[in-house]
C-alpha cells in the first residue's frame, strides 16, 4: 500500500474532500455540541498542523483522516480535560496564553469505507504519533469514541470498555487497533461531548419521532437521548474513553 502524510495546509486535493469523509463517517449530531462550536473554528486556524490524511498515491485521494490539539498535562488521569470538549477548550485557552504543550490529543479519526479492513486505521494512529514526536510532544492521549457502543446505548461505558474477545484484545475495533498499537485505557470521559437541538431537530437527525418527554434509544447514540417536550429540547452526552499511548 503505497500512501504519503500529507499536513491540512499542505494537501493539494480539495479540503471537501476531507468534509465529505467525516461527515459521512460520524453521526449527524455529532456537530451539535453549542460549546465545542465556540472554539472548533479557531482550533483549525491555530493548529492546522496537527491534521494529516493518508493520501493514496496511485489516486491522489484521502484514505484516512485525522486531527488533533496540543496541551499541556502532568501525565496523571487527575489533569485529563474532562472529555472531548474540554479539550478542545483547554487547548484554545492555553495556547492564548503561550503554555508550552507537551501533549497530542488525539481528536478524530476516520478512514475512507473504500480502504476499510486494511489496515489503513493503524497507519493513521502511527503517522499521528510520529507526528507528535516530530513535534516534541512527549504524551499522545486519545478520548477514543467507541465504534460498536452504538449497538449497547443501555451498557455503561465502564462496563463496555472491559469487554474483551477471548484472545483478550478489546471487543471495540476501535479501541482494539489503539491497544494493538501501543495504547491503554486509564480512564473514562462519560460526559466527554453534550450535544442540544430542539425535538424537530432531533427528530430529523434521528429520523425518528418522540411523542413524549422521556429517554429514547437513537441510531449511532453511543448514549440514549432525553426528550424534555414541555421546554422543546434534546439532550445527548456522548461518553468516550481514554487512552494513552
């Protein structure tokens, strides 16, 4: 399989491109987080650099995907940002104030369906890691969304992230292709993402109806949503785990 690393700014392709294939690998509320909204505009203007894609080079096209932010942590699950939004925050913040990063989070990752069962996914998260070396970021830390938890909305994310195969390795492909590689779980980001939007909103991204206020099981939910019909919202929290590598 013959690909090159190519940075954001640097890619000769279409940035759309890039669009398409995430939004067609994430869920259509994965975008309706009102805080990471704040702040995801100027993490692509300030840290560009740290998103890659493979690029195959017979075509000229994305084969994978992937982004992340530097902050700055002691390397204790204790000064871990509280989920996937946090982090983006704290980058932002910290980067306003000139603190010295020494860590990659690892934000997204996604991998074109025409090169799935590749091993295309493992060659993302070792050019994100090089990436992070060649940057003299000594940590790579991942809040990792899980990509079978959709199947178990009812399960808790603890309970989830211990299932293993019998050959020991995690159930999750996800998380197993980050153990493989290196990573390991230290701990969980059950409030990792809030996504809000009014019942008509939830009800075209879920291509469901919800009569009543109460919990419901959503397509791609890693969580269940609650409908609260009487104040015309939805809420979501979308967990995730952490891992280091």
């Amino acid at each position: 399989m013959e690909y090159s690393v190519e940075r954001f700014d640097a890619m000769q392709f279409a940035d759309e491109q890039i669009e398409e294939l995430f939004s067609e690998g994430f869920p259509p509320f994965i975008t309706a987080d009102p805080v990471a909204e704040v702040y995801i505009e100027r993490v692509f203007e300030c840290f560009g650099k740290y998103h890659i894609a493979l690029v195959d080079a017979r075509e000229d096209k994305p084969m994978a995907s992937g982004w992340g932010v530097p902050i700055r942590w002691t390397g204790e699950v204790t000064d871990l940002p509280s989920g996937y939004t946090d982090t983006l925050r704290r980058a932002i913040r910290e980067s306003d104030t000139n603190i010295q990063p020494n860590t990659l989070v690892i934000c997204a990752g996604i991998v074109n369906p025409t090169f799935a069962n590749k091993g295309v996914a493992g060659e993302l998260i070792l050019a994100l890691k090089e990436l992070a070396s060649a940057s003299n970021l000594s940590h790579v830390i991942v809040p990792l969304r899980p990509t079978l938890k959709h199947r178990y909305p009812l399960t808790p994310i603890e309970t989830y992230s211990q299932w293993v195969r019998p050959d020991g390795l995690p159930l999750d492909p996800w998380l197993r292709t980050h153990i493989r590689l290196g990573g390991s779980i230290i701990a969980m980001a059950p409030h990792s993402q809030t996504m809000t939007g009014t019942v008509e909103q939830w009800e075209q991204w879920a291509e469901m109806k919800f009569p009543s206020t109460g919990h419901y099981v959503i397509p791609d939910g890693l969580n269940t949503l609650y409908i609260d019909r009487d104040r015309d919202v939805g809420t979501y929290t979308e967990p995730n785990i952490w891992v280091r590598h």
